[in-house]
C-alpha cells in the first residue's frame, strides 16, 4: 500500500464585515509543500489597523488522532451522500 502526505487547502471559517463585505477573519488548513505537515492558518484584521496571522503546525498523523480522540464518530457506514473523492498517483 503507498502513502502519501497531505495536499491542498481548506477553509474552515471566514467572517466578513457587514457594511463593506470586507474579510476580516479567516482560519485555513494549509498542507506544507513537502506534504508532511498541516498548518491552521488564522488571519485576523477585526482591529483597525492590526493585521494579525498566527500559524500552528501539525503532523497529519497528529491531527488524525486529535480528531479521532475528541471527534464524535457518526454511526453507520454511509455518512451522507456525497462520496469521497479518489485521486490516483501519477
């Protein structure tokens, strides 16, 4: 079986000013480009004239185990409707 690291991105949360449709907050999970690693990416401009951006690395073997841990598991084997998409290596 062959493994592979992590990939692409994801946004897990964005809040826009009401009166101007400005982003002001927004948290991504971003795979490094070695794939060994995960980052949670936050950027913060609620303050005016502060732009904050924090960023927390995890392996993704750690944020399987996180997730595993404190993650409620839904029962059944089908969860929804949508199936998971497959990539195949080159």
């Amino acid at each position: 079986m062959r493994t592979t690291g992590s990939s692409e991105a994801m946004t897990l949360l964005t809040e826009f000013d009401q009166a101007d449709g400005r982003e002001l907050r927004s948290l991504r999970l971003v795979a490094t480009e070695d794939g060994k690693s995960v980052l949670l990416i936050e950027v913060d401009e609620r303050k005016p004239g502060i732009h904050r951006e924090v960023r927390y690395e995890i392996t993704p073997a750690e944020l399987i185990a996180a997730i595993r841990s404190h993650g409620a598991e839904l029962p059944g084997e089908t969860h929804g409707t949508v199936p998971l998409a497959r990539t195949t290596a080159p």
